[in-house]
C-alpha cells in the first residue's frame, strides 16, 4: 500500500468524544493496518466547543483561566487564549455551553450570556487588540444583552428600570445606553466564529431555527420570536442594524448581533477562519490520505462544518479525504462535490444512541481500519492489471 503519510483531522462527536480524543482513535486504527506510517493529528472546530484547544494546541501562546459567571450568575473557570500578547481566543462555549446546563425552558428563557462579556473584559486587561469568538454550542438566547451589559452597555425599559436578564427581558427593552461602553471596545477588532449564517429574526432566525434545541417551548415560539424582533427593532433604529439581513446575527441566540452591533464584530466562517490560523493547508499538501469527520453529516455539512472545510483545502491538491461521522442522513452528492472521497458510518449494526456513544471508539478504530484494507485492495486489483 503506497501511503506513507496520513492527517488525521476529526471534529468532536457532541456526547461522544473530543476532536483530540477521535484523532487519538483514528491513529490506533491506521498503525494496526500501516504499523509505519508518518501519521499526524490536528484538533480543530468550527467556532464551537474545543475551538479554543485546536486553536492552542497549533499556536504558540497562553492559555489563561480566570473567573467568569455562566449562564445562571455562578462563577466558574473559563479560559481564553492569548496569541502574541494581542490576539485573544475566546469560546462562548466555555461559559454558556450546552454541555454546562443540560438545556430547558428556565435556562433558554433566563439564561445569560453576560459570562463571554466578562472573557472579553479580561482578554483585553491583558491587552487584546483583535478578539476572535468562537459561538457555536451555546444555550442563551438573550440576544447578546448579558455580554453586553459586561461591557458597560445599559438595558432600559420604559419607566427607566434595568429590564430582566434573559430572553424574557429583551420584550421589556424601551431605551439601550452606551455611555458606560468600555472605551476600549472601539479601539479592538472583533472577529465571530460561527459556522451558521441565520439572521437574527424570522423562520431561520435565532429562535426559530434553534429555540427548540435549547429548550423553548415549540408553541411560544412566535412569542419569543416578536420578543427578539423587538430587541432588534431598537437595534435598527439606534444603531442602523438589520434584524432580518445581518449575516449570523442569530448565532447563540443572537449574541452574534451584540457583537455586530456593539463591537463592530465582522462574522466570519469559523471552520475556514481557524483553519488558516492553525496553517492547516499547509499540512493537507504533504498528505497521502486525509480522515476527517463529524457527528452527523448531512446536506447542512456544506454550511461552515469543519469536514467540508477540510474537503475544499483538499480538493486543491487533489487529495483524497474520507469522512467517518456517527450517522448520515440524506443523498449526500453536494458533499462529494466539496472535496470529500466517501463518507462511512461508525456505526454498523442496529443500537441504541447510549450503546452508540458507549461504542464511539471501537466503532472508530474499525472503521479506519476498514478504509485502508479497501485501499489495499484497490492497490492489489490495480497492481494486477498493470
């Protein structure tokens, strides 16, 4: 088998096992087929959990950890990373992830994410100048309200109150304040990492498209939904910012319009932008062979997900990449067209999604193992006809 050198670059499977672990996977299964084989793995992420990780893990620079407030005003550790003493990387995850609170209707209706405000206080006490902010994985849907109230911005309703933090709060927003806007936040570029492109309010906005995955009530969705439409009505008429258009306004319910609105923060594709920060391209021109992959892959893989990333960088360089992924769901055509070989299940037999995940790392090391013996036989059947 003419394959020497082999990347390893697999996002985290939620529930599963890390980017870092299903790497560590992925390598046990190639060496007990090519025992020596020149095998590298790289963490990466999208924007969402493990950002951070596969961001340090390739750079040089500090992983700091202080004190922030989560989603429900308890202080816990989060870390943010600081490249060249200017350049901070910061999860939201890390402060109001989905995998802190397990999600439901008192944490996606009260929730806070006034936690990442408080990472960006910090990462510039130590001097950030340009702040990237990973959003994918979050379970707040206010709007952005409690970052921004971190940073010194004022939420008023109509008698002059402070309103409710939360989702429920944005309904009660009459007057937004910016005097007390650390001044600092104009002087600082601000980058989002997020691999969804939904606008803010609507049928793909914040609450609609990801309301229910958060824990809101399928049925008070219109509710909510005129809520953050109010929220970003005072947004547009005070600060010229388009509720319906904005590009990834919605992500982490609608922290990405915060961040647009009281950062000047430019959205950007995560999986692309992270990328490029880990130099990643340079390790897929001298591979032979390219794993990748993801929990689920499915048609919505072709927007911002880290395999069809790593399949666009690939298919520059004619590389061949095979994705192995927990399941599949639909004709996948569009993404064999974005650089990606075949796509193969972990899971081969009828189970559970607990026995699934319970499974994670054999059905990984398997599949690996099955990809290169069906190599090998291409390779036997080509010798043959030679």
């Amino acid at each position: 088998m003419n394959i020497s050198n082999i990347l390893i670059a697999l996002d985290s499977f939620k529930g599963s096992g890390s980017s870092k672990e299903l790497g560590s996977y992925t390598k046990q299964g190639v060496l007990e087929i090519l025992p020596n084989a020149n095998i590298k793995v790289i963490e990466i992420a999208d924007g969402g959990e493990g950002t951070l990780d596969a961001i340090m893990s390739k750079k040089k620079g500090d992983t700091i950890e202080l004190n922030a407030h989560d989603l429900f005003g308890e202080l816990i550790p989060a870390r943010f990373g600081l490249l060249d003493g200017e350049i901070a990387i910061i999860e939201a995850a890390q402060t109001i992830g989905l995998t802190l609170r397990k999600a439901n209707k008192v944490c996606a209706l009260k929730g806070s994410s006034f936690g990442v405000g408080e990472q960006i206080i910090q990462a510039l006490d130590y001097g950030a100048k340009h702040i990237f902010i990973g959003l994918g994985g979050t379970a707040t849907n206010d709007g952005g309200m409690g970052m921004a109230r971190a940073l010194g911005v004022e939420f008023f309703d109509k008698l002059g109150n402070p309103v409710e933090e939360g989702l429920v709060g944005l309904k009660d927003i009459a007057k937004i304040d910016l005097e007390k806007l650390d001044p600092r936040i104009k002087n600082t570029t601000f980058t989002i990492l997020s691999d969804v492109e939904n606008p803010l309010v609507g049928k793909t906005g914040a609450i609609y498209f990801f309301g229910e995955q958060k824990g809101l009530d399928i049925n008070q969705l219109d509710k909510y939904d005129e809520w953050m439409s109010s929220y970003g009505g005072i947004l547009e008429i005070e600060f010229s910012f388009n509720k319906k258009e904005s590009i990834g306004a919605g992500a982490a319910g609608g922290l990405g319009a915060a961040l647009q609105t009281f950062c000047q923060a430019q959205h950007k594709n995560g999986i692309e932008e992270i990328l490029k920060l880990i130099d990643f391209e340079e390790n897929v021109k001298q591979a032979d062979l390219i794993f990748t992959g993801e929990g689920r892959m499915d048609e919505q893989s072709l927007f911002g997900k880290a395999p069809v990333g790593i399949g666009r960088i690939a298919k520059k360089y004619n590389k061949p990449v095979i994705a192995l992924v927990g399941g599949k769901n639909g004709k996948l055509d569009s993404i064999y067209n974005q650089g990606i070989s075949c796509v193969l299940p972990i899971v081969t037999q009828p189970m559970t999604l607990e026995k699934a995940i319970e499974n994670t790392k054999a059905g990984v090391i398997e599949t690996t193992k099955t990809v290169l013996r069906c190599i090998d036989i291409g390779f036997l059947m080509e010798k043959s006809n030679s």
